[in-house]
C-alpha cells in the first residue's frame, strides 16, 4: 500500500486512511487471513506464490479480497499488480478516485462462485463542495497468469462499474451537454422512467442535441465513452442543470403502447412510422442487454421482405395480383432446394395473391430466371425502398442491406433469407413506402431542426404495382396468414407476416409488419415462431393506438 496506509481488521471491516481520503471496504473472510482484531496488515501488496492448473478457492478469495482492499484505499500500483493488466489496471483505480472523484468507497465483497466474486459499492462522490451517494455492484474473476501461474483479476473495465466497456471511463464534473426535456410531436413530455425504452434514444439525443435545444449543464457523474462508440450515461446528477426543451416526432401515446407490447415477450423490438411523412412515432425494446435492436440490430428478415420482391416482380410485370402464380411444396434453385412452411402447395390456377397472402415461398423462387438479374432485388430494395441510403434520423440507426449475391444466394433473398440484413426500423420503412407510394427517410428529430441531409430514395414505387401491393396487404390482412393477428385494426389495413430461420436455433424468429390507415409498424421476437402468432399482436396493438 501507499506510504502510511494502514489496513486494521477489527470484527471484519477494513478500515482505510491513505493520503488523508477515507475509503472502506468490508472483509468477509478475515477468518480465512488470519487476521485479528487490532492486527495491522499489507495483505494487498504480499507476494502471490505460483502455481497451476484451475485457481482454488482459497486462491479466489485471497486474491479477490487483497484487490478489492488496495482499491478501497486508492492503491493504485498495488491494485494493478493483482491483476493480469497492471497497465490497464492501475490508472482504472486512479481514474476512480481522480476522474470519478471518489471521496469515499465501502466495498462489500459477496459469496464467490466458482471463480467469480460479486460485489457492491458504495461510494460518495464529492465535486466543487457537493456530495453523494453512489451504489452498484459489479463482480470480478480470478484466473491464473498465463507466465506467472500467480492468481490474479481478470481486468475488465467492468470490474470498476459494470457499464463499463473499452475504454470508457467514470467522470465527474460539468455535464459535457446539457439536460434536454424531449417532448413528442404534440408537446408531451417523454421521460425514461416512464417510457423506458426511450433511455438510450434520450442519452444520444442529449448527447447530440442539448447545447442546440438551449439549457445548461449540471454537475453529473457519468460514463465517458473516450472512443464515442456510446453516447455519454448519467449515473449520478449532483447539481442539477437548466434543460432545453427538444421536440420529436415521436407520439406519448403510440409509444406507450408500444412499450406495453414489448412486455409480452422477451427478445422483442418494434417501430412505428408515419408513412405520408416518415416521422418516427414509436421506438420499444425488450431486450436483456439493453441494445436498441429496433434501430440498430441486424438480422434476417424473413418473409417480410417479400413486400420488396413483390414490388420487383409486379414493376417487371412478371407477376400481377390476380394472375396464376404456381406454388408448389418445394423447388430447386441453383442446386438450393427451398420449401413452403410445412411443406404446404397451392391448388393450380392459384393467383399471386394468394401466395402473398399465403407466404408461399416457391411462388417467389420460381419467378427468379425470368428477371434475368441476381442483383435487381438489391437494386429495387435500395431504389425505391430506400434502403442503404445513410439514413440521417437524428440518432444514430442502421439503415438495411442486400448485398448483391448470385445464384441459390440470390434466391434466398427473394425470401429475406441469405444474407438480408434489416431491423425493424428498416421493415416499417419498407411497410410505410408500400402504403404511401413512395420512400420517405424515417426521422424521429424534426429536420429543420438542425438541416441535416435527408436521403431519398431514387424513384416512387409505380403506380400499378403500388396498388396491387397494397391490395395484396389488405388481402394478407383480412384473410391470409395475418388476419387473426389483424382482426381488431380497424380502417384501411394491410400486412405481412414473417418467419426468418436462424441457423442453429430452434424456433425462427418472428416478423410481422402492417399499417392501418396512416401508420406502420413492425416488429420482431426471437425465437417466437411464425410471424402471426408473436410478432402480429404487437404490431396490432401499437397500430390500434393511432
């Protein structure tokens, strides 16, 4: 430890005094240090004795609780050579009473596990004469030195605060922007404790827009992410400052019902779109690791996509909503053989409608040689859907793709199979366009806001096939594999439903997309089978709060 620093155990509890700062940190094992009352000890800077093979449990608990014991009393060096990155390491732990300024830490080992030891921190931060609290716990894990056979952490910059990542690090002082109240298209307030979906879109819409919306600063404790992969996170708000206000396009209520959809399944992501417009009325995840899925995942998606291969095969006149369209129960493509759901046919004389509506994938594979072009899907997703244009939305999203492939590849595009990659922004984008006629970017920050460029897409959808697209919806909403899903939207509706094959999973996850007069919606659940049965409801569910 650092020159005078004292470590007295007394009934458990280390008590710290180094360079005149108080830390604290509680010892669960002092019967295992041999500690004893009044004892005065450096355990944390004893020498660790090689070895090999797994760590054991005595080796995790000694190592954990001499690391977390340096910790606690600002050893930095001592805290870093307990670890197998001192280099990392040690400047983390100065970082936490320097940058973070810590004042006072009391860390609270728990009952490891394996080689894993949880515990909980509680710190006071102190900056410019204000205090407080912070508490969290995190966890750390002893493994052996690779060159030394010593045990030692595991370093990750978890272990000092679990939202740690890279080489993001805790700061306190002057907030780097100022608070903003976001408000929906109406003027009602969107906070993150009432729509919590909303957290991570508010941080980056703070972090881009709070000097432009014209509040100020408070003193905050907060996640820096120094290589901007992340918008800055407030942990702890120790001054308030003055919020901006900053309009959306997002609707209060359509995003609550969004939110109140996601909570059905886990793994589930959905958005809502006004297509005469492409304001982004509602954006919902339920996710375990608090990714913003619905913006920025990438993922097959399904049979949705086939309201782009429709718009191709109906603009080419390959195919028209009331000419036969022969599905069979499987065909070969390219040496790839392709199959409906269950392996189901359609009667001869059947009409291309009736796949949309049915989802029969053969009908769309069989049609593939007569369009001469492995790449015109590509081209039509991105020409008239928009997709792959850098989308400026105001947060940061990703925007779809579909990489030119050729042969089977190609096929199973056709099917948003293969390597299609979109989102559930990206399919309410393809949803909305389908019922308005033509691409408008989503955007869920007004543009006169800040001029940003806005893409376009290069022509409108034709008008006949519009039309026909749009019909087979309406048809795939009221009779086909959407309609149960769809039957409490009223007003003019229209749908498509999804199930995307992920290799190694068991249940495809399911897709499902619609709109319903001006609004469009998708959404997505893993694992949750055909698009109808999971996916459907949500998407019914938001478009009825229009």
């Amino acid at each position: 430890m650092r020159s005078g620093a004292k470590v007295a155990i007394v009934g458990g509890v280390f008590t710290v005094v180094a360079g005149g700062v108080g830390y604290g940190a509680y010892n669960l094992w002092n019967g295992i240090t041999g500690g004893a009352e009044g004892t005065t000890t450096t355990s944390a800077a004893a020498p660790r004795t090689a070895g090999s093979g797994p760590v054991t449990a005595e080796e995790v608990e000694r190592t954990a609780r001499d690391f977390l014991a340096a910790w606690a009393a600002g050893d930095d060096a001592a805290a870093g050579e307990l670890t197998d990155n001192a280099d990392t390491a040690a400047p983390a732990v100065q970082n936490f009473r320097e940058v973070a300024h810590v004042s006072k830490a009391v860390i609270t080992p728990g009952k490891p596990v394996g080689t894993k030891v949880p515990f909980t921190v509680d710190a006071t931060v102190t900056y410019e004469g204000k205090s407080k609290r912070l508490t969290y716990a995190s966890e750390l894990t002893v493994v052996r030195g690779v060159t030394t056979g010593r045990p030692l952490v595991d370093w990750k910059p978890a272990v000092i605060h679990p939202q740690l990542t890279g080489e993001a690090v805790l700061r306190t002082g002057e907030a780097p922007n100022p608070p903003v109240k976001a408000v929906d298209h109406r003027g009602v307030e969107l906070t993150p404790e009432k729509y919590p979906s909303l957290k991570p879109v508010l941080a980056e819409l703070r972090e881009k827009y709070g000097s432009e919306a014209g509040g100020r600063p408070g003193i905050e404790t907060w996640i820096d992410d120094a290589a901007g992969g992340a918008p800055d996170r407030t942990l702890l708000t120790l001054a308030e400052g003055r919020p901006g206000e900053l309009r959306t396009t997002l609707d209060a209520g359509v995003q609550a019902a969004a939110e109140r959809a996601v909570k059905r399944y886990g793994e589930s992501s959905v958005v809502a779109i006004k297509p005469s417009t492409g304001e982004i009325r509602a954006v919902a995840n339920n996710r375990k690791d608090a990714f913003n899925a619905a913006f920025e995942g990438k993922q097959a998606p399904g049979s949705t996509l086939k309201m782009v291969t429709a718009a191709l095969l109906l603009e080419k006149g390959l195919a028209a909503k009331d000419r036969p369209a022969e599905c069979p129960k499987s065909v070969m493509y390219e040496g790839r053989t392709f199959h409906n759901l269950r392996h189901f046919a359609l009667a001869d004389g059947s009409t291309f409608e009736e796949s949309f509506k049915r989802s029969c994938n053969t009908a769309f594979i069989k049609l593939i040689d007569d369009v001469g072009d492995d790449s015109a899907l590509g081209t039509e997703a991105r020409d008239v859907f928009g997709i792959g244009l850098n989308w400026q939305t105001g947060v940061r999203t990703w925007d779809g793709s579909v990489p030119a492939e050729t042969g089977g590849e190609a096929a199973a595009q056709y099917i948003g199979q293969g390597t299609v990659q979109m989102n559930v922004l990206n399919v309410a984008s393809i949803t909305a366009t389908a019922k308005n006629g033509s691409f408008k970017q989503p955007v869920i920050v007004p543009r006169d806001l800040d001029d940003r460029p806005i893409a376009s897409a290069a022509r409108p959808l034709e008008g006949s096939a519009a039309r026909q697209l749009r019909d087979m919806m309406r048809a795939t909403a009221t009779s086909g594999t959407g309609a149960a899903a769809m039957a409490g939207v009223g007003g003019d509706k229209g749908a498509k439903t999804g199930s995307a094959e992920v290799g190694g999973q068991a249940d495809s996850n399911s897709w499902f997309a619609g709109f319903a007069d001006d609004l469009a919606a998708a959404a997505v659940v893993q694992a949750g089978g055909h698009g109808g049965d999971a996916a459907g409801p949500l998407v019914a569910a938001v478009l009825n709060a229009r």
